[in-house]
C-alpha cells in the first residue's frame, strides 16, 4: 500500500493499558495452571443485570418479532422515552436539563474520545493519572496535551490555581478514575469559574456518579453556569451494569451556540443509534424500581471497597477512594514501582490489580484496586494480601 498513514497513532503506546495487564495474567496463568487468579484490575462488573432491566429487554425483544412493533433504525439521538427518562433523572437530583440537550449513545468512552472531532487543534487539559481514553484519543488527533497533576498533596484532585487564561478543553472526572477522588462543591465551581473566564470548554465524565453518597456534586451542572461551559458524559456501564449491554449518554447543552448543532451533525453522520431493545432496557434501569435495584448492587460493590480499605487502613498503606467510588487508588508499599508492586501481587498472591504508571506519569508508584469482583472473590482476596502486604 503506498498511502500514507495517520503518523499521530506512533504518539501512543502500542498496546492498551489493560491489554498488557492481560496479557501478564495470561502467561503468568500459563505457567501456572494450578492457581487460582483473583482479578481485582479492570473495572467490569461482575453482578447480573437486575430482573427490572431483564423484563424489558424480554418485552422489548417481544415487539421486534411482531411486524407492527418492529423497529428498525434508531433516531440519531436516541429514543424520546430515554432521553426524556435521562432528564426525569436529572430531575431527581435537583437538575434542570433538557431531554433535547440528551444524547443516547453507546457508553462514555466512545463519546469522550469522539468528542474532540468538533475542535480544530486547541489545547488540552488533562489531568494525571488520568483514565487513557483521554490522552490517547487527543494524541491520535495530533493535538498537545498540557498536564495537571494529581497527588496526595491536593487530594488527586488538581484546581486551577495558577494556570494562565489560555482557552483550553478541559477533562475533569468525578468520582475519578483511577483515583477514586471527588470534587466538592467548591473545587468544581473553581473549574467553572476558570471555564467561564478563559473561555474553555469542560468536558465531564461522571460515570461513576451513582457511587455518591456524601453530598458532593453528581453533575456538574449542579454548579452555577456550569450550562454555558460543560459538557457532560454519563453512562450505565457501572450504574446498571451495562458494561457488555452498552449504553451511555452525553449532554450538549444549547447555551453552548455551535457545539450542540455540531456534535447532531457528527453523530447523524458517524453513528447509527443505540438499539431499541438497549434503549429500553436504559428507560427500565432509570425507572424508580429499576434505580432501586441498581443501587441495591452499588451498594454490594460499595461492601466490598469497605472490605478492601479496611485492609488498607489496618496494614497503614495510604490510598484514596472507595468510599464514593469503586476504586481505591493506594501507594506501593515500600517505594515500590507500579509494576513491581504488581509482579508482586501477581507472583505471590494471584491478585490482579492496576499498576498506576499506566494512567500517566503522576501514576508511577500507586496502584488501583477494583470493588467490582464478586463478594467470595474479594473476600479471599483481602485474605491472601492480608498474608503478604
């Protein structure tokens, strides 16, 4: 083949984070067949969807087999009923947002890495460690990503004190990934403030937002003007459990101006909607008795992060998260590397955790710790590293 290839793609690592991690468990397995690997490193989920989910997808694929309830291509944006469903939630938690401003998609990451299509090459902000979609997708683009650092100094939670008044597309996740951290009130009205003034634009990844319970903000248009500055990515991936079922939203909002009618023009013309049955099962999860049993599994995977600091406390290792999130992001005992630290887990006690440095420079000699294994499987787990750390 004589043409040319993007050369923005030898800016990124070979292989994927997780993807080297895998492949470590895999020979490690390999050698070993006789151990038992208790996986506490990606962050998927391990309990089923809940019968509420289950009953619409059943119903929902009843009408796909009958002629005059059969659907075929999905709107664009997504169904009214869900994007009316997603704006209820907003509701319920004090927010005004508009069903028009919703779009359905299949999950956050692909819209978070999609999202930069609308911009020419303009700076990024990123913080670090920083979950590797963010990064990467900016790197294939060929844009410059300027870093803010994390750590246990500022709580993994960067403001923007000191930073000049250049415009800039700004990635904040709370509760974050991999640190498990979250912004106040007042640490996301900085941002705001800081986007309002320089004229950035913030882009939002609250995942994770299910997991709080202490106050802090669930969105970040619960901060003043927050509209005219943000927008936000959202997904039931951890929510509900749709890590293999995929699906998510973003919202544009129109006090935006040009953003919004771009980001319809982009998905119009690149992506051809979630499907129904999907769809449906979306509503289901957002209903009050489908959210009821969604936070009946958070607040199993809650336990199990509660198991897993306590260890950390007892054994007086410095970690963050857990407690509004489903990670728990610690510092490697001894002045340990990342990698070492994993070896480690892997060789001497068949856990399988996240080294840090491979979410970015500041992530070098921390470790992240997932709550979403199974409740026998965590609780062996804290049992082996009780032994050995």
């Amino acid at each position: 083949m004589k043409l040319q290839l993007n050369d923005n793609f030898a800016r990124i690592k070979p292989s994927y984070l997780f993807s080297d991690v895998a492949k470590r468990v895999r020979a490690y397995s390999e050698a070993h067949p006789d151990k038992k690997i208790l996986r506490l490193g990606i962050g998927d989920v391990t309990l089923p969807l809940t019968p509420t989910v289950i009953r619409a997808m059943h119903k929902a694929t009843d009408e796909m087999a009958n002629a005059a309830t059969f659907r075929g291509y999905a709107p664009e944006y997504g169904y009214d009923f869900l994007r009316e469903a997603i704006a209820r939630h907003y509701e319920q938690l004090g927010i005004s947002v508009d069903a028009g401003d919703v779009f359905v998609s299949d999950g956050a990451k692909s819209d978070l890495g999609n999202f930069v299509d609308l911009f020419a090459d303009v700076p990024v902000l990123v913080p670090d460690p920083v979950y590797p979609v963010y990064v990467d997708s900016n790197l294939m683009a060929g844009r410059e990503i300027e870093y803010i650092e994390g750590n246990e100094a500022n709580g993994f939670l960067p403001s923007p004190a000191g930073l000049s008044d250049v415009p800039r597309l700004i990635y904040i996740c709370s509760p974050n990934n991999p640190t498990g951290a979250v912004y106040s009130k007042r640490g996301l009205t900085e941002w705001v403030e800081f986007a309002l003034r320089t004229g950035s634009l913030i882009l939002y990844d609250a995942a994770y937002e299910a997991f709080i319970a202490d106050g802090s903000p669930c969105s970040i248009y619960a901060i003043k003007g927050a509209v005219k500055c943000a927008v936000e990515f959202c997904s039931l991936s951890k929510t509900a459990g749709f890590t293999g079922t995929r699906c998510g939203w973003t919202v544009v909002p129109a006090a935006l101006g040009a953003v919004k009618p771009m980001w319809e023009r982009r998905q119009a013309t690149k992506f051809n909607g979630v499907p129904y049955v999907v769809q449906r099962a979306a509503e289901a999860a957002l209903s009050w008795e489908g959210t009821k049993e969604c936070m009946e599994n958070i607040a199993y995977y809650k336990e199990n992060a509660a198991r897993i600091a306590d260890l950390l406390t007892r054994k007086g290792i410095p970690f963050t998260g857990g407690t509004a999130s489903p990670y728990l992001w610690l510092k490697c005992p001894g002045g340990m590397g990342s990698w070492e630290f994993f070896d480690k887990l892997l060789n001497e006690a068949q856990v399988v955790g996240t080294p840090g440095a491979g979410f970015g420079r500041a992530g070098e000699g921390y470790f992240r710790l997932t709550a979403f294994g199974s409740r026998a499987a965590t609780r062996e787990a804290v049992e082996r590293l009780d032994k050995l750390l």
